[in-house]
C-alpha cells in the first residue's frame, strides 16, 4: 500500500525549512506526498504563532478536516511547530480538536518518527512537547523542494525578548551550529545543482555567540572560499547587532547578494525603547549609512509593525519618516497583535482596532509607492535572474534578481535552475517582465 503525506506550512522561511525536514522525516518511513489532501494517510499541519490571525487561519484548517477524519478514521492527523510550543496550547488543542492524533513541539521534531510508531501501537493520541531545547541536528534530514534554492539553519532560537514578540518563548534560547556542519552541508548542496542558499537565524547577526567559535562574518567568509556562480542570502538581521564587519563582508564577496532584510519595527525611540529592540532610528539610519558606503548598490527591506501600545500619531508619523529616509526597497508590514505571555501583552495603552487599520493602510500606501518606484527604474536595464520556476497560466518562466524582485520571461527551452539575463521592457508594483538577451552565460 502506498502511504501518502500531505503538510500544511503557516510560518516564516524557517517554518517552511521545518516542513522540509517533517517531509525528510516522512519520505523515510516510505510516504509520498499525495496528491490532494483527501488522498492522504497522513496531514501534518506545521503551525505558526507569530500574530492571531496565524493561528486563526492554522485552528480554522484543523477544524475543517473533522469531516475527513470522520469518513476515514486511519487518516493520522498530526499537529506541530510554534503554536503547540505555547504554555496550555496542547491542551488546548486537545480539548477543541480531540480527534487530533499527535501533536508535537518546536524542540522534537526530529523525533516525529518515534512519535508516528508510539502512535501506531496505541488508540490514544500522542502528545509530547518538550520545555527544553532538542539538541539533535536536523538538517541533514531535508526532503527540499525549493530547487535552485536551498535553506540553511545556522542557528536556533533567540535571546532578544523583544516585548511583543512569542519567538523566544516558543523557540527557545540561540543554538548556533557548528561552522563547520554548515559550511559542509552548504558545499553539499552547492555540488548537487543548487544555486542560491539563504542561512536562516531569527538574529543571524549573534550566529556563534554561544559558541565562541567563529562570528557571523567569519562564516561568510568560509562559505565564500567556495568559488563558482551561486548566490548566498541569510535572514534575519537585527539592527543592533548589524556592524562594519558584516558589511565589509557583503562589500568583498561576490556571491553575497547586495540585499539586506534589516527589520527597524517602528521609527519612534520611545516605541523603539518600549519594543525593547536596543536601538534609536537615529542609530538604525546610521548602521543604514554604513550599508551604502561600503555597498552602494545596496537595497534594503524591512519589517514594520504599527499599533503597538501607547502608539501616537506622532510616533507612527516618526515611522513614515523613517521609511522615506531609509528607502526601503519593499517591507513587511503589520498590525501589532497582542500575544499571550509577552511584556508588552499586559501594557496600557492597547490601540483600538480601527487606528491599526487606519495606520496600516497609509504605511502600505508609502512603502507600495516607493517598491513601484524602484520597480520603474527598472525599466530598460538589463538584470540577471536565477529562473526557478514556470507559471503556467502565464506561459512564462520566473526568477528573481539579486534584490529578490521578480522577472518572467519567455523560453523555448527549460530554464530553471539557471542563470539568465533579461532587458526588461515592462515593470508592474513589484515584478518585471522581459525578454531574454542573446548573450550566453
Ligand atoms: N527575528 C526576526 C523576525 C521574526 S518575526 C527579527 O527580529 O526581525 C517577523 C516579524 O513579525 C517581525 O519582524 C515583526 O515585525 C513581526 N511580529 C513579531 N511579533 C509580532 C506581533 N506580536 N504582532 C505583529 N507583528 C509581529
Ligand atoms: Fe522576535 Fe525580536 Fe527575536 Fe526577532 S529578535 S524573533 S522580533 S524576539
Ligand atoms: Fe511563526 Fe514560529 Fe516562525 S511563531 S514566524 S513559525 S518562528
């Protein structure tokens, strides 16, 4: 009989990067993936607990699969990733949805097959989160489906205690690992065809802190001794850790993509002071300074969140500013949600639903305008894509540049996975359109 797995994905990069793993983990107990979920022997829903409306969206899809799980009772249904990790979640989750079968943490992933035989031998659910950190390795265990790109953890967790923030409760304390694990599995992946890697850390700019063995910078360095045509992407990197040496590196090596994703959050100090994120927008302008002396043709992107408590009109206009000063390429953008647990839940202060929205409309409004702006300069230029994927509606193949913008193009031949060089005639708010130019790479 043929086993079939199906896994629902709600997080950041990291999250998806876990789904790959919980994939790896699944391909070798001998499940496929299937082809809708209706087919599957196995759901996994793989969830995220960042905002409410994450975990809305994760509780919501749960429910809807009752039906199924009624009509096919051998169907296994298992929960895991942030949301599980919270204090009482599990029971939650339990008590709402009892025909949930297994449901796991952040820190156990890796023992997910020990789980799937616990709950073979038994008629009662599987719950087992752990409060400490796994120490297992799992990288190795990947099942990727992100070809030409490929994600690589760093490190785990984080120390910063931002006050709105759920991650370090959920994710625990920063684990590096070993520079020499990764720059191994980076060499791996590069030699079976990948081209693009992106190292994933909450605060990658700490990698090794806890190890004493090699910085952040000093990594890039070592990955960059491979030489060859391939680009390396990391996320995220906090403000306050972000320094001249970092840049230096991004400045010397080539496969470093001129891209920075630098999360400022809000551009009013006092707010700044409230988040807990340990800088001023001054200091945050000037770390952006620094950026663009050493790599001129740098673009930057960013977080930005609005309604946090006590937020003036005066403070949100301190963020507006901060945009338009920093030139953001493009930003993530969001509406502060109050999680259960963190500091800045049980602030005074709480903003009304309606200025939320109200501000979030007239941020999305700037930082859209600014993103087509860019997007026009585009216009006439020629720009390198690496191609990784074909839209099929469109009938035209897609990649991204070195800033991570999109291009489509036509081609007669197969393109993905490589790199190609388009002049671009159209330009719409974040993507491009071109045609391919004759020269060969
Ligand atoms: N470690 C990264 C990002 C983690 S979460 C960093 O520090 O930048 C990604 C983004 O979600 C954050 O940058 C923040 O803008 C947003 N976010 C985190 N907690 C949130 C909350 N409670 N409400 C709304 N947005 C939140
Ligand atoms: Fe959350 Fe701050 Fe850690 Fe990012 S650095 S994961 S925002 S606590
Ligand atoms: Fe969500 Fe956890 Fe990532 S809360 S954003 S999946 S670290």
């Amino acid at each position: 009989m043929h086993k079939y797995y199906w896994i629902t994905t709600y997080g950041c990069q990291m999250n998806v990067h876990e789904s790959e793993k919980i994939a790896g983990i699944l391909r070798a107990r001998g499940y496929e993936q299937a082809e809708r979920e209706e087919d599957a022997d196995i759901v996994v829903f793989n969830t995220c607990c960042i905002r409410e409306n994450a975990e809305n969206h994760a509780y919501g899809n749960i429910g809807a699969l009752k039906k199924l799980k009624k009509s096919r009772p051998s169907m296994l249904i298992a929960v895991g990733g942030c949301m599980t990790q919270q204090a009482g979640a599990a029971e939650k989750l339990r008590k709402k949805f009892p025909f949930v079968d297994i449901v796991f943490g952040t820190h156990n992933l890796s023992v997910l097959g020990e789980l799937l035989d616990k709950k073979a031998g038994s008629k009662k659910a599987v719950v087992d989160i752990w409060d400490k950190e796994g120490e297992a390795d799992t990288e190795d265990i990947s099942f990727r489906t992100s070809y030409p790109n490929a994600w690589v953890n760093i490190m785990y967790g984080c120390n910063n205690f931002c006050s709105y923030c759920i991650v370090p409760y959920v994710r625990g304390r920063e684990r590096s690992r070993e520079s020499g694990a990764i720059v191994r599995e980076v060499n791996a992946l590069l030699d079976e065809g990948y081209k693009e890697i992106t190292l994933l850390g909450q605060n990658v700019n700490s990698y090794g802190n806890d190890r004493g063995e090699c910085s952040f910078p000093q990594l890039l360095h070592k990955i960059c001794e491979r030489d060859g045509k391939y680009r390396l992407r990391f996320m995220t990197s906090n403000p306050k850790d972000f320094g001249e040496e970092l840049v230096r590196a991004i400045a010397e090596h080539e496969q470093i993509c001129n891209l920075v994703h630098l999360p400022v959050q809000a551009g009013s100090d006092r707010i700044l002071r409230l988040m807990n994120r340990k800088y001023t927008a001054k200091e945050y302008l000037q770390k952006v300074e620094l950026l663009r002396k050493y790599v001129p043709d740098c673009q930057l992107t960013s977080d930005i969140m609005v309604g946090f408590p006590t937020e003036t009109e005066e403070d949100f206009q301190a963020t507006l500013e901060l945009v338009k000063e920093a030139r953001f390429a493009t930003a993530f953008t969001f509406v502060y949600s109050r999680r259960s647990g963190t500091v800045a839940a049980d602030m005074e202060g709480q903003i009304p639903e309606e200025v939320q929205k109200e501000r979030i409309m007239r941020l999305v409004e700037l930082v859209n305008a600014q993103t087509r702006e860019l997007s026009a300069a585009y216009r006439g230029k020629t720009v390198e894509i690496l191609c990784e994927d074909f839209d099929q509606k469109r009938g035209l193949y897609l990649g991204r540049d070195e800033y991570g913008r999109m291009g489509y193009f036509r081609s007669d031949t197969d393109r993905i996975g490589e790199f190609v060089k388009l002049n671009i005639s159209q330009t719409s708010g974040v993507s491009l359109e071109g045609e391919l130019t004759q020269e060969k790479e």
